[in-house]
C-alpha cells in the first residue's frame, strides 16, 4: 500500500489507485494522514469536518466514513491493518516508506548529509529524488479544515525551500550537475515575485551563464516588488551580492558568499590583563589597612573585603602575587 499527499490525495494498491469514497471520507483520511502515527481523537476529527457546529449524530458519521475507507482500503479481518480504533479515536499505521511524505523528508535529509560531505553531485541527485515525488499542490481534491490548510501551508514551504537548497547546490557544482536552472529559478520567481532568497539564485544564475546585465535587472525588479507591495526595500545581502554584480565581480557573484569563520582558538582572544599600572594609590590604601603583624599582639589573621563594580579590577587587586596574605 502506498498513501500519496504531496499532489492529490491517493491509496495506491500494486499500482492502483483505490475509490476513496466520499469528499468527507477523503478528508477523514486526509486528516489522519496528516496526523500518521498519531492518534487523532473522534472529537477532533468532527470539530475539523463541522468547525462551525451541526446537527447531525458526528460520531455517527464518522463511524460510517471510518468503515467505507475500511472497505476501500481492502482492509480485512485478518490481514493488513491500517485504520485502526485506538481510544479516544483513529490511528493511521503506516510502515516505513508507505507514505510519500515521510520518502521525501528522507531523501531531503539524504541530500544535506551530502551536501555537508561536500559530495554535490549526490546532493544535487538526491534532491531531485525528493521532488519527483511531487505531483501538485499537497492534499489536492480534498476539503478545507483547519489542520489541513496548516499542513498544505507547511509542505509548500518546505517544497519551495528544498527548490532553493537544490539551486544553491547546482550552482555550488556548476556545469556538473546540469540542468537549464535559469529557466526553473524563472519560473519560481515569477510564482513567487517577493521572495529574496529565489531572486538571489536567479542572479547567481544569471552570472553563471554571463549574463550579469538580466541579474541586474531581476534585483530592480524585486526592489520595485517589495516597495509596491510592502513598502520595504531588498535586505543586506541580496544587496551585496547586486553590488558585487554591478562593480564587474561576475564570477565572485556567481559562487555562493563567503561567511565569515569564527574561531574559538585561545590565541584568538585578547590577552588576559594583569599590568596594574596606575592603581598604586589603591595598592597603598589598601596595604595601608593591613596591620602590622611584627608588632607585639599584631593580628595573625585579616579579613579584608574590596567593593566595587564589576570589572574595575577587585580580583587583580587582591591576587596574593600583588597584595601578599600577612
């Protein structure tokens, strides 16, 4: 069995797609999909598919909505379960690789593993992977409720990001990795007309193909985007890199930006201050109200506390090395 989100929802049986039933069945399972592995209670379940109240018997309903995928999902007495009664509700079974979603967020991993290893060639081949297994817009032909728009809001972003980190990828390698990415990062960008990130890859790809004047062009229109529509202007680094662009630094333009490495190295740090110069006048009043233990009844033991705010000096100054014990 295999369960299909990332386009319109399916149940796939050895290759075919199984009659779901009813819109309200679908988006029974539509809901419990979204929740796999979870158990989604039988009042959850209604207030998603009546948000605004009904009058008919919901539990009702859902039982009959419940027993219908049953049905189409071929499940028997006996064999395979999916659908399962767990108190106070439904649960979704799944095993490892029956739902495309979890296929997805596995290779996406795969692909930053890689990416980390430095091997981009998989990191490229991986990510393209994952978004095969796309096929529209998430949870399609299924209705509107409240958990469902979440995840379909969820699964966009995170489809558009892994578009993103597969560009960055193909640019990192170039030539390697293939593929006409000015005219996909076009089409992302006119789908999504005020997102920085996407301009930003398209004017590195631009760059890449010796074609710095069209990069130019695609920051203007992002500035006249953002200024229409937000009233904001293009961030910092989109910024820099149309500036490295405009000053001829093609290439450096075309490679991603340098980050700036910090180091945790001890000869990195500022040298520990232990000069007291300065402080003599504070070394005499200090020595000054030690008595004199050479004298007849002198104290053998003085208990001397040293006031002030915080980094002043207090422990330098009472480092037995300069203010020796008496």
């Amino acid at each position: 069995m295999e369960f299909r989100v990332l386009g319109p929802l399916e149940a796939v049986l050895d290759g075919q797609a199984l009659p779901l039933g009813t819109p309200r069945a679908r988006t029974v399972l539509g809901i419990l999909l979204a929740n796999a592995g979870a158990i989604v209670s039988i009042d959850r379940i209604a207030e998603e598919l009546w948000p605004h109240g009904t009058t008919v018997d919901t539990k009702a309903e859902i039982y009959a909505y419940i027993s219908r995928l049953r049905c189409a999902l071929g499940q028997r007495k006996g064999g395979p379960a999916w659908l399962l009664r767990r108190s106070p509700g439904y649960q979704l079974s799944l095993q490892p690789g029956e739902l495309d979603l979890h296929r997805f967020e596995a290779l996406v991993e795969q692909a930053r593993v890689a990416r980390r290893l430095g091997d981009l060639e998989t990191c490229a081949g991986r990510y393209r992977e994952a978004l095969a297994l796309w096929r529209g817009n998430p949870f399609a032909g299924v209705a509107a409720t409240p958990i469902l728009d979440a995840e379909i809001a969820r699964l966009t972003e995170y489809r558009l990001a892994t578009q993103e980190e597969l560009a960055d990828c193909v640019l990192a390698c170039g030539a390697a990795c293939g593929g006409d990415l000015v005219a996909e990062l076009s089409a992302l960008v006119a789908a999504n007309p005020l997102r920085e990130r996407l301009h930003a890859l398209l004017m590195r790809a631009l760059c890449q193909s010796g074609r710095p004047a069209e990069a130019l062009r695609v920051h203007q229109e992002l500035r006249t985007a953002l200024a229409e529509e937000l009233g904001v202007s293009p961030g910092p680094e989109i910024g820099e890199l149309y500036e490295r662009i405009l000053h001829g630094e093609a290439d450096s333009a075309a490679r991603p930006a340098e980050r700036p490495r910090t180091s945790t190295r001890r000869n990195d740090l500022q040298a520990d201050i232990v000069d007291f110069t300065g402080r003599q006048e504070e070394m005499r009043r200090l020595l000054a109200t030690l008595p004199d233990t050479d004298r007849p009844g002198g104290t053998a033991l003085v208990i001397t506390a040293i006031d002030g705010m915080a980094g002043v000096g207090k422990t330098t100054l009472a480092d037995p090395e300069l203010v020796p014990i008496l």
